[in-house]
C-alpha cells in the first residue's frame, strides 16, 4: 500500500521537475523577447507606429497553459490516491467487525514490553503503574538483561568494539552451546579480521622524531616500505597469529564444526593490510558484522525465553500490509450480499510479504486426526514444541498414554517423541 504510494511519489516529482524545467524554459523565451522587442523599440523612435510583437510569443502562453494543466493533473491524481488509502479504506477496516474487542489490557502489555525493549524504561514503568500491569508477569527483569544486549550490539556496530560482544558470549557460553549457536565463532572472526587490517593496533608516528631519523625514514621510504611501517606489519601480525592461535584454534580441531573457515582466515595472513586487494575480499563486506550482531540478538532472545521481534512491531507491520486487501474483501463480499461480520474465516489469503516474520498460518489440521481447528477444538501445543488439538489431547489421556485414565497430575507422552508431560503443560495456540 504505502509501496505504491511512494512509486506515484516518485513519478511526482519526475514530472515537477519537467515542468519546472519547460516553464524556465518559456520564462526565458518571453525575457529574451522583450528585451529585443525593447531594443528594436529603441532604434525605431522615430517611426509613428512601434513594432509589433515578435512572432514566438504567440506561442508561449498556450504552452504554460498546458504544461500547467498537466502538472496539476498529475498533482490531483496523487492527492486523491493518498485520500484513498489513507481516508477511505482505513475507515472501514476497524469497523467492519464491532463484534471484535480488543482487550485493552494485552495492549498495555505489548506497548510495555515494546518500550522496554526500545530502552525507555522510565516510559515503560510509568505505563506499568498507571495501567495496573504486574512486573512479574510481564517479566521486566528479562527485558532488562535484554537492555545489555542491545548495548553490546550498539557498541559493535556503532564504534566496532567487540570486547563487550566477547565478554556476553563468554558469560552465556554453556547456554550458546545448549542452543548449537556459532555466535562465538562468529565474533572471534570479526575479531581477527579487525587485527589484521589494523584497525586497532598501531598509531601515527609522534612529532618528537629526531630530524636524522626523519631523514632515515624518507631514505627507507624511497626503497620501498619505511621502519615503522614495517614494525606495524610485524606487530599486526604477529598479534593476530597470537589471537587466532588463542582463539580460533578451538574451532579447527575436528569436531569444532569451522575447519574450513579457520583455514580461510589463516590465509589471510598473506594478505594483511591490503584485504580489500586481495581474493579474501568479501571477508571485509558489512554482511559478516550485521549476521553476527543478528545472531547475537536472536541468541540473546532465546536464553532469555523472549520473542526475536517485538509483538507490537509484528501487528504493526501486518496491519499495515493487511488493510488495503481487507477493505477489498469487505467490498466484495458486501457487494456478493454476504454477511462479513458473520464470516468465520477470510474469503482468501493475505499476502502479508516481509520474508517468515509475517508469515502466519489461519487454519490449523491436527496431525492426529486430520481434522481443522475451531474454537471449540483449539489447537495445543505440548511442552516438547509439537501441536495437536485439544480433542486429540483428550484421547491421548483417555486411550491409555495417560495414567489412571488421565488424571490431571499423571503424565503423558507426545505422539511423536518419548518427552513425558503433564497436561497442564499443554498451551492453547491462538490463530
């Protein structure tokens, strides 16, 4: 919606730019007339009668005229899109199902949560105790560790400093290899790479340099590399073969998972200082630095049992791909004599784009028996992450996989994997 609105933006100002252009244009073609209209005048004072006009600027009005018209034309079209999308389809979206309440204290939550997530603690407690929310529930002290997070990956990608980045990892490493994550790996190579290029290491020659070693250093130089740029290489060097032989040879021994790699990166040795010209290039582009700071905040989500993205950032991103096919839906279905606030399920699917974040499924089948969800058969998630609804839970406990023909406090195992749980651990998945 807001996509094609910034196409026909575009297209706008293409054409402003055009007309602005024609109109100088014939602006100057009028200015240059009269002045030779004036200088003809000047040198025909004598004569009764004045010259009449120069022939061009016959021309010149029709042509503002509709260079003009075209314009506004085009100005109208888009103010009446944007009427259209923001005026008129928005409208009846939220008041196509009256039926629908939202209930307003799960929305204090997602605003709450979202704040904390975003750094604005002071906003988020302020929400917290004006709305009645409970911290506990809401589990601040979580968005809290989240904050540090945020920190690091704010340090690394802002000034490039990975020692923050390094010291999380190290802190969280048994909960990183719990969750088969390469994040250590991935900041350890960053790391190199910001040692071999000399990014950090190394500083300008100081001015108190005696003149006779100036003038040695300018000899040096002539002949190739100077002292001090070699001394440089060999401390870069060596100082990332210490470091790689530290930190990176963990993860070449078989079974390390990054043999490759690691050899990879060791024949950049033969590059330092000059990556950029070499065919190890593409280890300097801002990819690897991006992937690392995303696994580092999808990690850092996950140890602490918190969404990657922030709920109210997902339904605000839906919600902005999903209303202009919506208000369609409402249409067509009003205009069929259908009752849209009855219907149960859309009349079709929505493409909401984005890539998996925005990919959600409306209708769920039971892999035990094949048959659709509805809300007197919701669909239940067991503790071991697999689905089945809620009638199929209840056979589980009354066939026999249950003890004691499925006593709330007996446990039970998955259909699919030997995992034991109780009942109560089953969750209610909402579509």
């Amino acid at each position: 919606m807001c996509d094609s609105l910034l196409a026909d933006l575009a297209r706008l100002r293409e054409k402003q730019r055009q007309n602005t252009e024609v109109t100088l244009r014939l602006v100057d073609t009028v200015s240059a007339a009269v002045e030779e209209a004036a200088a003809a005048t000047t040198s025909t004072t004598s004569s009764p009668a004045p010259p009449p006009p120069p022939a061009s600027l016959d021309n010149v009005m029709p042509q503002l005229v509709q260079q003009h018209k075209t314009f506004h034309a085009a100005l109208s079209k888009f103010t009446k899109a944007v009427d259209r999308v923001f005026l008129e389809a928005t409208p009846p979206v939220f008041m196509c199902r009256p039926s629908v309440v939202l209930d307003p204290r799960l929305i204090d939550e997602m605003v709450a949560l979202h704040l904390h997530r975003e750094g604005r603690t002071r906003t988020a407690a302020k929400l917290v105790e004006e709305a009645g929310l409970s911290s506990a529930a809401l589990r601040l002290e979580a968005y809290e560790a989240l904050a540090r997070v945020h920190e690091v990956i704010a340090a690394a990608m802002e000034r490039r400093e990975l020692g923050p980045a390094c010291r999380w990892a190290a802190e969280h490493r048994e909960g990183l290899r719990r969750l088969g994550s390469n994040l250590e790996f991935q900041l350890a190579r960053l790391q190199f790479l910001v040692l071999l290029t000399g990014e950090i290491l190394g500083s300008e020659p100081g001015e108190g340099v005696v003149d006779m070693e100036m003038e040695d250093a300018k000899e040096e130089e002539e002949e190739g590399e100077s002292k001090h740029e070699r001394g440089r290489k060999r401390t870069r060097d060596s100082v990332a073969l210490a470091f790689a032989r530290q930190h990176l040879a963990p993860f070449a021994v078989p079974g390390g998972g990054h043999v490759e790699q690691v050899r990879t990166l060791m024949g950049c040795l033969l590059y330092a200082g000059r990556l950029d010209r070499s065919p190890y290039q593409d280890l300097l582009s801002p990819e690897l630095w991006e992937e690392a700071m995303e696994a580092l905040h999808t990690e850092g989500c996950r140890l602490l049992g918190l969404p990657v993205e922030s709920p109210l950032s997902v339904c605000y991103r839906a919600s902005l791909r999903a209303l202009g096919p919506l208000a369609k839906m409402r249409q067509v279905v009003q205009n069929s004599k259908g009752d849209w606030e009855g219907l149960e399920e859309l009349p079709g699917e929505i493409d909401l784009g984005g890539g998996p974040s925005l990919r959600f499924h409306s209708v769920f089948s039971c892999p035990v028996t094949r048959e659709h969800a509805s809300r007197a058969n919701p669909p239940m998630m067991l503790k071991c992450g697999h689905a089945i609804c809620r009638n199929s839970l209840a056979r589980l406990m009354k066939g026999g996989h249950g003890h004691h023909g499925g006593h709330p406090q007996q446990r039970f195992k998955c259909f699919v994997c030997p995992v034991e749980q109780y009942p109560q651990d089953a969750q209610q998945l909402y579509f």
